[in-house]
C-alpha cells in the first residue's frame, strides 16, 4: 500500500473535500510557526493564539479559493498578517504615520555607530538577547516601528521567507520588499543603538 | 562604494543571500575596504539571530495543546450570520449586483412623477353619499389646494356614471369646467 502523501498541496486536497484530520496535520504543521509571526506583530500571547485559531479558520473557509499554483504557507502568512493588522487596528494601536520611514533613517545609520549594536550582541547573540533586559530593549524596537515594518522583518527572520514569497505574502513589489526590509532593519538597529545608549560617532574633525 | 542609503539597501539584501553574482561581487569588494561596512552587516546578521531567539523563547512558553480541536471545533460548525455575510460580501459581483439593485430602487423610489396631461396634480381626497341619495359627492383636490366637487349619479342601467359638476359657493372652489375638460368615469 502506498504511503498516503502529507505535503501541503495533498493535504490542502483532502482538507478540501471535507477530510479533518489532513485539516489538522496542516494546523499542527504550522500553528508554531503562524504563532511566532502572531506574536511578534501583536505582542500579547492571548491574543496572538486567538490569531492564531483565527487566520487557520479562515484559511479553512477559503479552502476552495485556494489556487493550486500558489504555496500554501504563503498564503497562509498572508491571512495571518492580515488578521494580525486587523486586531492591531481594533486596538486602536495603528501608529504608521506616526513612525513612518523617512529618508534620513538611511543616513543616520551610516552616521550611527550601529556596529557597537553587534558587539553589545556580543558573538553569541541568541545567547545575549536572552538577558532579560537587553530582549526587552529589542522587543521595545520591534513595537516602535511600523507594521508593515514589523510583518516583513519577522517573515523574513523568523520564517526565512525569500523576497519572492514576501512579495506574494504582502502584495508588494520584489523591489518595494528589497527597500522595506532595508528600511525596517535600518529603523530597528537606529532604536536600538539609541536605548543601549551607544553614543554617535563624533562629528568628522573633531578627536 | 560609499555609506548611503543605496549601498545600505544592497547589504540588506547581500544579509539575506538576495543579490545577482554582479551584485554580490560589488557588494564584497566595499566589505573588504569598508570596516564600518563590516560592523553594519554583522549588526544586521547580530539582530536577525537576535530577534530569532526571543521568538523560539517565546513559542516554547506557549501551549498549544488543543489549539487544533479548537480550530476544528470552530470549522465544523455553521458560521455565523456576521460571518457569512462578511464571506459573501467578498464575492466580486456582489457589491456590483448590490449596487445596481440599490441604484434601480433609488430610481423607482425617487423618479419625478409625470402629471397626467390634462388633470395636473389632481386627486381624488374622498367619495362619500347616503345611501339613498340619487347622487354622489367626488371631491378632487388639486396640488394648489383648490378643490372641485363633482357629483356623480348612481349608474343607471347602462352601468354609466353621469357626472354633475356643482357651483362653488365658496372660495377656493373652482367653476364647473366644461364638459370635455371633465373626468371620465374611468378616471375616477
């Protein structure tokens, strides 16, 4: 007898034409994952579970909208992310135009001595960031910059996602992924070096 | 290549193993020559391991047990009414549908009324009589507020009505009209 196939593609099939528990071998697969991106956009473990269950009931009830030449996982982030930014803007905690990006942002990260945010990392940093205080420093970052920020900078360092399946996930550009990522690192690092209170590099010509 | 935006972004990019070989290439060469360059691109690596490891930290604190029967729990029953019709909303021809029924509606509900050529604005405000009595007061009222009194006789035989206008005997009332400008008993 043939093994039964557990990708997501036969598993989306079979979930499709009312199979629960190939539905349940997908929330299983990526609940850790969906929760990770959940988290780190809405930073409330309460409400990034009901995320959480909420992004895989919908991904069930659009199970036959789900194109076979798409990837599951893509899509699935997709509706995470904008689960995500609808419990965000129920809370009231919009703040995009507040930290919006602008151009400066580039420049002061050449200007900052963002290489001391490596070394107060040290060589081990997911060692480091366990310190109480310094995680909550990063963390702090991550809630200052904006949400398409945040969503772009966690797909891609939590789940790796390539700039290809960041610019399915997000609806965006391959060149506007390049820049935004850039952008919310750039962001980050700046809010981070300010609070570790690294000092900026003395203006040229002076010792 | 110098530290602005662009050669930054590029970084980015080169972090998350994203550039064409040329791109690489280029973006190697101002790592060789650029120190600070250097402390950039391991704060960018530094903060993605980073941001890493407080998430791993965080999942291993959460309990996910159940989370799938809570999910299956949920599909498998019927949704309800909100939801669907937020589901069916997403449907593309609906709000097109939607909106050509209300526009149709609108037009019907709110179309100008084309007056009757002839007996503009005029309605019938009430028809009364005794029982006994040979004729029947009709009183029509025109939009301007004055009114015309017509008499109508039981029908006879023939089933036909037999209108009679009266005088007006106070203001307000108009003349008796001459007979071609008065209604048919089908209009009435």
């Amino acid at each position: 007898m043939l093994p039964v196939p557990t990708d997501d593609h036969s598993l989306v099939q079979r979930a499709r034409s009312g199979d629960e528990r190939a539905f349940r071998l997908l929330v299983e697969r990526y609940q850790k994952k969906v929760y990770a991106v959940a988290f780190g956009m809405v930073k409330d473990r309460e409400e990034a579970m009901d995320v959480v269950q909420e992004a895989f009931v919908k991904v069930h009830r659009s199970l036959d909208s789900f194109k076979a030449d798409a990837t599951f996982y893509t899509w699935l982030y997709r509706i995470t992310v904008n689960v995500c930014i609808d419990v965000i803007r129920r809370r009231g905690a919009m703040r995009s135009d507040s930290v919006e990006f602008d151009e400066r942002i580039g420049h002061d990260l050449a200007e900052a001595n963002l290489g001391a945010v490596s070394s107060q990392l040290g060589s081990n940093p997911e060692k480091t960031v366990l310190q109480r205080e310094l995680g909550e420093k990063i963390q702090a970052a991550l809630e200052q910059i904006p949400e398409k920020h945040r969503a772009i900078l966690l797909l891609r360092e939590l789940d790796g996602l390539s700039y290809e399946d960041l610019a399915q996930v997000l609806d965006i550009p391959k060149g506007t992924v390049m820049s935004r990522l850039f952008h919310a690192r750039a962001k980050v690092q700046k809010l981070l070096s300010e609070s570790l209170g690294i000092p900026l590099p003395p203006p040229e010509g002076e010792d | 290549m110098s530290l602005n935006p662009a050669t930054l972004q590029l970084l980015s990019a080169y972090v998350d193993g994203e550039l064409s070989a040329a791109e690489r290439t280029s973006v190697e060469r101002a790592l060789a020559a650029d120190p600070r360059m250097q402390e950039i691109e391991r704060s960018m690596r530094a903060l993605g391991s980073a941001v890493r490891a407080l998430s791993e930290a965080e999942c291993a604190r959460a309990d996910f047990s159940g989370l799938a029967d809570r999910v299956l729990g949920r599909v498998s029953r019927r949704p309800g009414l909100l939801d669907r019709l937020r589901e069916t909303w997403r449907q593309p021809w609906l709000p097109i549908g939607g909106l050509v029924a209300v526009a149709a509606a609108a037009f019907f509900v709110f179309r100008p009324v084309t007056p009757v050529p002839g007996a503009p604005g005029v309605v019938v405000q009430s028809a009364s009589a005794d029982a006994p009595a040979q004729l029947q007061p009709v009183v029509l009222k025109t939009e301007s507020g004055d009114a015309i009194i017509w008499l109508v006789e039981h029908p006879d035989a023939s089933g036909v009505h037999r209108p009679t206008p009266l005088s007006p005997d106070k203001p307000g009332v108009q003349a008796p009209v001459p007979a071609q400008q008065r209604p048919r008993a089908g209009e009435l």
